[in-house]
C-alpha cells in the first residue's frame, strides 16, 4: 500500500528525534518490501541531515527565518503528479490539515509536553494543530504507552485506534566505536537539548557534589548549543569551568561519544520516549535516568533512577557506577541486552501492522 509523507518536519528540523523516526521509518519500509508499504515523499527539498545522508532529499540553503516556509513552497513548485496513497501520514502538526478530500490520515503523537506543562512553552503551543489532526486521524500512532497515557488523560476518549510503536536505534550505536579524541580520560555524559523540563540544572548539582569525591572525572555535554548566561554563571558559582565541557559532537563522533562515557545521565523529568537513552545503552554505557514519564518503559532494570529534580540522589547513583566496577559491567550487559529490543525494523513492522489495520490491504 502507499502511504504519503509529507515534508513538515523535513523542512523544519535539521536534526532531531522526529525526523530521525520518519526518516529511519521510511528507510526501512523502501528497504523491505515484503513490509508492504510503499512510502510516497512529499518532498524533493530539505534542510534536515537524517534525510539527506539517507538519500531522501536533497539540500536546498535558504536564509533567513522563514526557510521553512519557502522550502514548502519550493517543493510543492518541483511536485509532480502522483499516484493516490492509500494513507496519508503528517509528519508534524504544524500546516492546517487541508479541506479537500484527501487519504485517511495517521498521526504520530511524540509526546503531551505542551499540554502537560503549558508554563515551559510561553509563547503557545509549539505543536498548533495536534488537537485537529487527532480528531481527524483513523490512526493515532504513540511512540510510548506513556505518551498514549497522557494523550487519553489530556484529550479524554479519543475516537481511531490508538496504537504504541517504540522507536528504534541505528545498528551504529554499539559498544566498540572509535573515541574522538577530544574526549577527556573519564567522563560522564549528557546529551541534547538543557531547557526546562530536560533539568540540566540538576546535572549540574549533582556533579558539583559528585566531583570532591571523583576528581578525575568531568561532566560533557553533547549538543544543545553553548552554555547559557545562566549555565555559565551556574557552572562558575560552583568552581566547575574546567570540569564541565560543552561539545557539539557529529553523527559519525556521536556513538563513541557515547561508548567512551563512564555513564550517562538524563535527569529530564519528561520524555515522550527518549532516543538518548536508548542510544546510550546500546552502546553499553550505565545510564542514570529520572523516574518519570516514559524512562522506565524505554529502560526497564538495565538503568538506575532517581526522583525528578532530586540532585543529590542522582549524585548517589552516578557514584555508585564510577566507585563499583561489579555495577558498572552489570548495567552495561543489561543495557545492550536492552537496547537490542528497541530496532527501526520493528518500528517499521508494528506500524505497517497497523496501518493495515485502518486500510487494509492491496
């Protein structure tokens, strides 16, 4: 059956989890027919990295805020006449769904964080017309039983099919990849965006209490972008320039980033599901999460957790990974065994189960 995909999140994210999902799923269906799903772009042009080193798009540089928009312009100008997909599949809610006739839609809905914790997002709701799309929709797909929770506490009864799909790891995240050499001796790792609710702060704190005790360790941060005003004064208040490192890490650095950590911590208080964490197992690291939200699911007793916010039991637990070489190998065995649970390949086949479900079959 085909099955549309639009450009949304293609024209808007040039990394991320939610292009990496389309991106990973697509790839997979067009990689293995007998899944029974042909994938239909609604794109040629594209700023996002995922797509571009898989093949699906090409690059097209425009400055200026508003190069979503005119990618979106661009490559309904370069579309041609194709063939009526049996379904259609958004792969954002950000464009007004259209009134004309079109396939039965399915939506991916990643998380509630917006409607959950609406005081983070000030300037609106960043996710517009989720609400629309899931009344719409004759499938919700939910990248966690977690995130589908919060979707039925949120919007009460929902009227199509709700269906968990986890997402997947890449084959490249796996113990054994070459370190970068920028990489200090012994680390502990964080990995993505610090704002709100991902409570870097917490990270912080932690490390501030974890560093008299473990002296050659040091504290990285992948991504995210430089440290904040407020970071920096946080960090320098606590006499910790040297020892905590922001580094922006490329796809080909990212699993031996990974691999080469003593451990890594994820002290977010809310994830829809997490592919840091999952990334990080499967490369064997013992990880440190929040209990809350979708951590346990994506985890289960391959990590160890502390209550959201709480600094000092996190501090507690990474120290019991740096000063327990026992602990630290048993978490990592778990961790891959864990991990190699959670495949694109299976994505992809619950997601064409479900899309059948809805469609039938051709």
């Amino acid at each position: 059956m085909r099955v549309r995909f639009d450009d949304q999140i293609l024209v808007i994210q040039r990394l991320g989890g939610i292009s990496r999902y389309f991106v990973e799923l697509i790839r997979e269906f067009t990689a293995n027919p007998e899944l029974g799903v042909q994938p239909q772009l609604g794109w040629r042009w594209t700023r996002n990295v995922h797509a571009v080193e898989a093949g699906l798009g090409v690059p097209l540089r425009i400055p200026g805020g508003s190069r979503g928009r005119v990618l979106r312009w661009a490559n309904r100008a370069a579309e041609g006449r194709q063939p009526q997909a049996r379904l259609a599949h958004p792969t954002y809610y950000g464009a007004r769904l259209p009134r004309r006739p079109m396939p039965p839609i399915v939506v991916t809905v990643y998380d509630m964080m917006p409607e959950l914790f609406p005081d983070l997002f000030p300037r609106g709701n960043p996710h517009l017309h989720k609400l629309e799309y899931v009344r719409r929709a004759a499938l919700v797909l939910c990248i966690s039983g977690s995130t589908r929770s919060d979707l039925v506490r949120v919007y009460g009864s929902v009227d199509a099919p709700t269906v968990v799909t986890h997402l997947g790891v890449s084959q490249r995240f796996a113990p054994g990849a070459p370190r970068p050499l920028w990489c200090p001796d012994r680390y502990i790792l964080f990995v993505g965006n610090r704002g709100g609710y991902k409570d870097f702060r917490v990270a912080i704190e932690a490390f501030a209490e974890l560093a008299p005790r473990h002296p050659d360790t040091s504290l990285v941060v992948l991504g995210g972008g430089a440290f904040t005003a407020d970071e920096a004064a946080l960090i320098s208040r606590w006499g910790l320039r040297d020892e905590i490192i922001q580094r922006q890490a490329s796809e080909e650095e990212l699993p031996g980033a990974y691999g080469a950590a003593a451990a890594f911590v994820f002290p977010s208080r809310y994830e829809g599901f997490g592919l840091p964490t999952l990334e990080a197992m499967a490369c064997g690291i013992p990880t440190v999460l929040a209990d809350s939200s979708s951590h346990p699911e994506v985890a289960g007793n391959a990590a160890l957790y502390f209550p959201p916010g709480d600094s000092n039991t996190l501090a507690a637990q990474v120290s019991r990974i740096l000063s327990d070489d026992a602990l630290a190998r048993s978490l990592s065995e778990k961790a891959i065994t864990r991990a190699a649970q959670f495949t694109w390949r299976r994505t992809a086949m619950a997601t064409g189960v479900a899309y059948r479900s809805v469609a039938g079959t051709e």
